[in-house]
C-alpha cells in the first residue's frame, strides 16, 4: 500500500498531460493482467509471423555485405574466441562477478547472494526496498538478461563449427523459457530496449554469416516481436524525460523497421518516432553536446543510442534535424576523454553500454563511441592504426586510417553542460561548473558543483570516487551522491543541495562563473555557488592550474562566514597514490609513475585521511584513501588554500 501510495504522489505531481497517459497506460496494462490479453498476444505473434524471406532482410544497424569482411574478423580470433571460453568457463564477469558456467537458472537470480525473484505480473515488483536482509540487486538479472555476451560469441560463428551456432540459439530459447512473457523481473521496458538492441545486431551478425533455418529464424522474431508489443504498451513517458525513453524510441525504430516485412502489426510502432527522437535530441542534449543527466556515464549510453538510430536512418535516408547535437556530444566525449582512453566518473554509473559489450573494452573506456562516431560523421578513424577493434562491421571496410590531430594544449569549456576540461601534454583537470542537470531535478548527478579530478605528468591524482551501486544499495547510492563524498568544501556537515529521494537533488546550489582566464601554459577559473547562502556570503573557489611550474595546482576558497563554522574539504586521492606524512610535509607517491609529490595547506587547516572504496564501475571497488583538512572558521572573511608541487 505505501508504494502503491508513493507512486501515486509522485504521479499527480505531474502535469496534466503526463497523468492522463500514464493512468491511461495503467489502466490498460492492469486489464491485460486481468484478462490475461498477453497470452493472446503472444498467441498472435506467433500466427502473425511471415517468415518466407526472412533471411533476405537487409541489416538495419551493421554493413550489408558483412559475410565479405569474415577474414578481417578473424584477425581477432583470440580476442573473440577469449570472451567465449571465460562465458563456458564460468569466468566472465558481468558487474564485477563472474557468472556461473550453467546459467540456465539465473535469468531471474541475484547469484552472489541465492536471491530469486519468482513469476509475477512485471508491475508487481518492487526494484527499490530498502529492507534487505542482503544487498541483492536485480541489476545481476538484467545485465545478465541483456544478452550482450553472445555478440562477441557469434562474431566466430562459421561452417567450420569454431562456436557452434547452436549453443547461441540454446541460450536465447533457455530464456524465452525461463521469462514467461510479461510475468518476469527481465519485463522491464528500459532492459527490453537495451535487450532488443543487442538481439537485432545479434540476429544480423548470424544471418551474414548463414542462412539461418525458419525455426531459428521464427525464434529470434518471435522475441523481438513480443518485445515490442511489451514496448509499444509500455513506453516511459514523463513530463522530463532521459535515456529511459531514448531507449524505448530507439528499440522501437530498428524493431519497426527490423520486423515491417515479417510482422505487419510493427508498422504502428514507427508512427512519428522519428520526430520524437528528433525532439528527444534536442531536449535532452545542450547546445554545446552535454548530455542534461550531467552523468558522464549516461552521457556515454544516450549518445550510443542516438547514434545507432542515426546509422540505421541513415540507411534510409533519413536525416534527423538536430543530428548536430549528436556531434558535439560526440566532440564532449573527445574532449573529456584521458590519455589512456578512459573517462571521469561524475555522476551514476551503472556500466550502461553497448558498443563496450560488443567489443568487450574495459567500461571505463569511452573510445569507442568516439571512434564509431567520427567514422560516420568524418570517414575518419579517430585512433588511426592504433584503432584494434573491427569498427567496421558498422561501416565495412576503412579506406583510409587517418589519425584526427589531437593538440597538446586545449581547454574546452563547456558552458551550457557546466564543464570545463583543460589537456596539455602534462596535465588532465576536469571540473564540474554548472547546475544539478535534468532541468534542475538531478536524476543522475552528485552533489559534485566544483569537484575536479586531476592527473599530472602520469600520475592519477584527484579522483571522483565514482559510484559502485544503484539498485542494490539505495543507502550506499545516497552516501556516493553526497557533498562529503566529493573533492568539495563542506560547512558543518551539510549538503551543497539538498538529495531529495533516490534521484533527485534540491537546485540550490547555482553556480556562477565569475572569471575564465587561459594562456600557452596555465588556466585560472573562479566560480561561486549559492549552496551554503544560509552560512557564506559570497563563498567562490577559484582553480590555478599551471603547466612548466613545481606548483602546478593550487585551490583557494574564499567566502564571508556570518558565523563561527566547522570547514571541512575532501581530496579523494586514486588508489595508486600512497600518501605519507611526516611533520609538515604532506607527500603524494604513485605508485604507477613513481613520482612524487608534496601537499601544501594554510596553517589554519588539519589534515587526516580516511578510507573509501574508489569505483571503478558498477559493483567494481578498490581501497583507496582521501584527505580531510579540517579548519575552524571565525566569523567574517576567510581564506583556505592547498596546493599540489612536484618534488
């Protein structure tokens, strides 16, 4: 009762519109349970099924004439043939953990824990308790569920029986079995979309390489066509929408048009979805290609999809108005993006990938949207010869690998997204400037307004920690989102904005870039925020980044006390970084790079360290440690600082 009475508040705050659809929506989701109408639409599907040419079908996301590139792929033989034998081993991990070797009975299973969500309507269950007795989390079901793992299997599918082809079809039919339809935890309409995705490049992978047989033909469009009569009752239309609903457009474009000469009832589902993707591109990015989650994780995922329908519009040319965006949220990705390919972590985090997942790449690496993207939009390989993954199976054959020319000195503010990224040859600085993103509702952002990570000559320095759960630990969620768990300052324990439920966050903390200034060789930016107006006047941190001198950074908070007050700031070091005291001296070793260096504060300020769990993805933790400098601030103007040297 109290859920169904929180969903029902959060429902009439929306606006009109919204509550009519989405009531709408329930009521006729509830009469298909009542009646038991998703039986007979399965029935359907299956009479409704015209499979005579199907194996003519033209792909819609990779290269037509993929069969031509067989031998190009096999220069990846043990790359591929690696993610196949960790999946029959039991050793390919999936959020941190390996799944078990005889998967048949953990489509609905939180393995690590034993924790089965049984058979029940897919608008029964409850993803978000907070009374556990474990913390299992129903992300294991669904990454599992997305069925990403066969892609890289069925890219080594040949007549000569290298992976045979049936234990593929083995998997998806174990599935089908084991999620009765719309009566398991996997009907989730963000995880069919994802799901659909992968199936439809997966079904397009086999087909290039073999005529497959009507009943494997009948299998794989049987649970695409479920899955998008799932979606079309299902779509999660809000007042503020994000890459739930992307998701949802996108999964419903390629099955239109994946499925419109096999399963004529498919043709509705394409009705207007161009335009509304068009809309969703324009509303959901700023101008200057910052996705408006301000997650750089989501950013990742929405920029993924969008491109992926713009390569299957593209074949039939069709163009989306705003497909600029698109492209600078691909230059963003360039411009965030570290030396060794890798991104910062502000924001949710829940591994959300898939072109990761098809070429089976660390995920916290983000090279290959910026690869796939400048090879649509440019012809162009952004990585030139160093580029080891088969791209082209999008594209087919690269006729030129030429190397974008990347400067060695660059700042890239972005000022509608709220970021500032500054690269030399020596240093990485990125920081958050702007306000909590989702038109001031936070969805997935952090309390994180002024953090930054920071890398010099090598060594990882500054981190953001990141955050290592979503579902499964609602508290923990909270305690990564919050103010101390930032490179910030906090004032008598309190949030920048107040966290409001799971997903939100108060817009409170507005920011105002007072100066930007930028040379050859150094950045100076000074911002203030409004976050702790009940405590500071004109409370503003100004950044000295400097490139060619022993004191490379320095940070200085500044702001007018209207009483005495406890100050707190958090450096939250990477985990290669041992730091060692010894009197006055604050020293920083790396433990990759060897280098060393010293920390510096204001006398008035204590320094200690604590223990945290630095993320490196969803479920993927590391020990790590961060300063606490500490300082008891009178009434009146105040000045803090610490600076970073090179010793």
């Amino acid at each position: 009762m109290k859920r169904f009475v929180n969903k029902a508040k959060r429902l009439f705050s929306k606006p009109l519109g919204v509550i009519t659809y989405r009531t709408t929506q329930e009521l006729i989701l509830e009469s298909y349970r009542i009646i038991n109408r998703w039986d007979r639409v399965e029935k359907n599907i299956d009479k409704s099924l015209t499979l005579t040419d199907a194996n003519r079908q033209k792909n819609i996301i990779l290269y037509d004439n993929l069969s031509l590139l067989k031998p190009n792929i096999y220069r990846y033989y043990d790359y591929y043939d690696g993610v196949t034998s960790r999946v029959r081993d039991g050793k390919y991990e999936l959020l941190g953990h390996c799944i078990p070797s005889n998967f048949s009975y953990y489509w609905n299973e939180d393995w690590r824990f034993n924790y089965f969500w049984g058979e029940k309507y897919f608008r029964r269950y409850n993803y978000y308790s907070t009374e556990k007795s474990k913390p299992y989390d129903v992300k294991y079901p669904w990454e599992l569920s997305r069925l990403n793992f066969l892609i890289p299997m069925a890219l080594l599918v040949d007549e000569t029986g290298c992976i045979n082809k049936k234990d593929i079809f083995s998997i998806l039919e174990d599935w089908e079995k084991n999620n009765p339809y719309c009566y398991s935890i996997n009907w989730n309409p963000m995880e069919c979309s994802i799901r659909v995705i992968n199936l439809i490049i997966l079904l397009e992978i086999l087909n290039s390489w073999d005529n497959l047989s009507i009943e494997e033909n009948r299998l794989f469009y049987r649970v695409l066509a479920k899955h998008g009569e799932f979606l079309y009752k299902t779509i999660e239309y809000t007042d503020v929408r994000g890459n739930h609903y992307t998701a949802n457009l996108v999964a419903l474009l390629l099955l239109g048009y994946k499925l419109e000469k096999i399963y004529k009832p498919s043709k509705r589902w394409l009705k207007n979805i161009v335009d509304k993707l068009d809309n969703e591109l324009q509303l959901q990015f700023y101008d200057d290609g910052v996705n408006f989650e301000k997650a750089i994780g989501y950013h990742r995922l929405v920029t993924e999809l969008f491109l992926l329908s713009t390569i299957t519009l593209k074949k039939k040319n069709i163009t989306l108005k705003n497909q600029s965006k698109l492209q600078n949220a691909i230059s963003y990705v360039e411009a965030y993006l570290k030396d060794d390919l890798t991104a910062p972590v502000f924001g949710d985090n829940d591994n959300a990938s898939i072109l990761n997942f098809i070429f089976d790449i660390d995920i916290k690496m983000h090279s290959p949207i910026l690869d796939i993207g400048k090879l649509f939009f440019e012809g162009t390989s952004y990585f030139g010869d160093q580029n080891d993954y088969p791209y082209f199976i999008f594209f087919g054959p690269i006729k030129e690998h030429q190397n974008v020319k990347k400067g060695d000195k660059k700042l890239s503010r972005f000022e509608e997204g709220g970021y500032i990224v500054y690269k030399t040859s020596d240093i990485y600085f990125f920081t958050d400037i702007g306000e909590v993103g989702m038109n001031g509702r936070g969805g997935h952002g952090h309390n994180d307004l002024l953090s930054y990570e920071l890398e010099y000559k090598g060594a990882k320095l500054v981190v953001d920690p990141g955050s290592p759960t979503y579902t499964g630990d609602l508290a923990k969620l909270k305690k990564y989102r919050s103010t101390s768990m930032h490179n910030i300052l906090q004032v008598e324990g309190k949030e920048i904005a107040n966290l409001l439920g799971n997903w939100q966050i108060d817009n409170a903390a507005i920011p105002t870039v007072n100066e930007v200034k930028h040379t050859r060789n150094n950045l100076e930016l000074d911002v203030s925020h409004t976050g702790y107006s009940n405590d500071f006047i004109d409370y503003s941190r100004k950044f000295f980044v400097e490139e060619n001198r022993e004191e490379f950074f320095r940070c200085i908070d500044q702001f007018t006390a209207i009483k005495d007050c406890n100050v707190t700031r958090y450096i939250h070091l990477d985990n290669s970084i041992n730091f060692k005291s010894n009197n006055s001296d604050y020293l920083l070793i790396c433990e990759n790079t060897g280098k060393c260096f010293t920390l510096i504060s204001d006398e008035n300020s204590t320094i200690s360290t604590e223990e945290f769990y630095q993320s490196f993805g969803y479920g993927i933790v590391k020990k790590s440690k961060k300063l606490i400098l500490k300082s008891n601030c009178k009434q009146g103007y105040n000045k803090l600082y610490f600076s970073i040297k090179e010793i």
